[in-house]
C-alpha cells in the first residue's frame, strides 16, 4: 500500500475536508478536498478488478488512508456510468460491470460517513463551475473527452441531472446512424467519432493498411501497432506529425458538430471542454470551433457560446465530487 501524499504548495486549507474518490477503468484516484476546491493528500490504487466488491473494498481502502491525517466529514465518488437520481446507485457502468449497484449504501456501511456517488463528468462540470473554467457563467455545459465522452450541465448554480439522474451522456448521442458499434450497444454514438480511442484506432487502421504516412507514428511504438493509443497520438501531434495533427482535426470537427447539437438543445454561454484529450489544447480546440461555427443552428443570427478548455485537468472529477458530497 503506497502512503498518501500530500499536495505541495497549498494555500492555508479551509474545512471541513471531505474525500473525493475517481473510479475510471484503470485507477482508483482519491483525494481530500477543502472548500476551496485545494486537493490536500491524494491517494492512488489500480481499479482491482471487474468485480463491483474489489472496487468498493478499494474505495474504502483509500478513504481509510486518507481519512488517517484528515478529519473527514464526507465522500463523494465520481463514477463512470449512468447514476440514479437519488445519487445512490450506478445503474450502467460501460466500462465496470456496476449494474444496479447500490454503492453508496455498501461504502456508507463501510466508512460510516454519509456518501454521495455522482456521474463523473458531472462531478467535474461542477468543480469546474465553482473553481475552474467556468467560474461565472451561469449556463454551462462540460464536455470530457477520454476513453469515451462524457457530460454536465450546471444551471443556476445547479447539476442537471434529469428526472432519472442520467442527464448529459452527450457521448451516447447518435450522429452516424448505422456507424461504428459503440459500447452501449447503439452505433454511431458521438464518442466513436470525437473520443480518445477514436485517435488510437484511426491510426491503427492506418497502420494496418500499411499507408506510408503513418510509417513516423509507428516508429514511435517501435512497430506495435498495437501500442498506438491515443495519448501517443497527442504526443505525436505536440511534436508537430501531420497524421497525428490530421487525425486531431477530424475528432475536432466530430467534437465541433457535437457541440451545435447541444447548443440547439440547451443554448449554454460556455462549453468547457476536459478529459485527457483536452491536453491537446489548440490541436483540438481550434477544429471544434471553426466545425462548430459552420454547424451552429442559426449562425450569424445568434451569440455564439465560448468554448474553453478546461482548467482543473484529470483532478476535476474528484474535486467535484468532494465538493458534492459537502454541500448535499
């Protein structure tokens, strides 16, 4: 068991402390929250298992290491699935095998502190909202790009999360009918067009077909095609690849058309745009919006939402969710 560490510098923390816990498909990260949204120990495990138990008994590992120097009046678990609207349950999970699980009751029973399990990209538009990009603006929609899409909405001060807490799957939208097969078991979802496996499988495709424009990126893995993900295309696009800054530009326009469908549905004043393929910063923003401006339901009639990336980077999930957790 790897100890906690503590975040340095931070400012003179303010509680009461609360734990926010990320679940994704590979990790478990957590981390003691104060009120203004400081990260002050984290800790951090593999995600054990499929087994729904594995996972709980890894969060409660992780609170009770935390809870060890920090006085913690309450956890927050941001989870990657569909969350009912009593913040209680993981009802779907794509990438866990939570289905139906009653995880706040069975962490509550564990750690006794009162729990909160929230959808991770809402925990992040919220932390986002109350201490990062989107400080302000009163109508916002948070859009994460990892592994696959997700989404918040934060009105007046407020997470949308629908009348069965499953509001904002943006990534689940269908944009190709009869496209490529998505995890949730639709086709031509959003997120296998604008996500982080999008980047890795194109450049596999390519690979595959042996096209002599790849040939750079596959040396980057040493010739395991297999190994060409998408955090290794972002690399290759800072560095300057055109394939790799090619590929960028077709998940940005994906992203962009995404964004006009939503900002028809919900009309935001600002998309903040997270998840590890944000780092790539500019490679991807400045596609989404110029596909956006040419997508934009009534454009040159309308103001035009800012898009922004987001400011709290891969944290902003547990720092919601913390935050959450403490407020009720």
């Amino acid at each position: 068991m790897q100890p906690a560490t503590r975040a340095v510098p931070v400012a003179d923390p303010v509680g009461p402390f609360s734990v926010g816990v990320d679940i994704g498909g590979t990790k478990v990260a957590a981390g003691v929250v104060d009120m203004n949204g400081q990260v002050l120990a984290r800790a951090r495990r593999l995600t054990p298992s499929q087994s729904p138990k594995a996972v709980e008994g890894t969060i409660t590992e992780v609170v009770e290491e935390l809870r060890e120097t920090f006085e913690v009046v309450a956890v927050g678990i941001g989870a990657a699935g569909f969350v009912d609207a009593a913040r209680s349950r993981v009802m779907f999970a794509p990438h866990l095998a939570w289905r139906n699980e009653p995880l706040r009751d069975a962490v509550t029973a564990a750690v006794g502190l009162p729990v909160v399990v929230e959808n991770d990209a809402n925990a992040a538009a919220w932390a986002e909202w109350r201490f990062g990009a989107g400080q302000g603006e009163d109508r916002l929609v948070c859009v994460t790009l990892g592994t696959g899409i997700g989404g918040g909405i934060v009105l007046d001060g407020a997470v949308q999360r629908g009348r069965w807490g499953m509001a904002g799957e943006f990534g689940h939208m269908v944009v190709v009918p009869d496209g490529h097969r998505c995890e949730c078991g639709n086709r031509g979802c959003l997120e296998q067009y604008a996500s982080g496996n999008v980047l890795g499988r194109e450049a596999r495709e390519m690979a595959r077909a042996k096209s002599p424009v790849i040939v750079p990126l596959v040396e980057r893995v040493g010739g395991d095609i297999d190994a060409l993900v998408g955090p290794v295309v972002t690399e290759a696009a800072r560095d300057g690849d055109p394939v790799a800054i090619e590929l960028f530009e077709e998940v940005g326009r994906w992203l962009g058309i995404g964004l006009a469908n939503l900002a028809a549905a919900l009309d935001p004043g600002m998309f903040v745009i997270g998840g590890g393929v944000s780092d790539a910063g500019e490679l991807l923003l400045r596609p989404a919006r110029e596909s956006f401006r040419r997508t934009l339901t009534g454009r040159g009639f309308r103001p035009e939402p800012r898009i922004v990336k987001a400011a709290l980077g891969p944290e902003a999930g547990l720092v919601g969710a913390a935050d959450l957790a403490r407020v009720g």
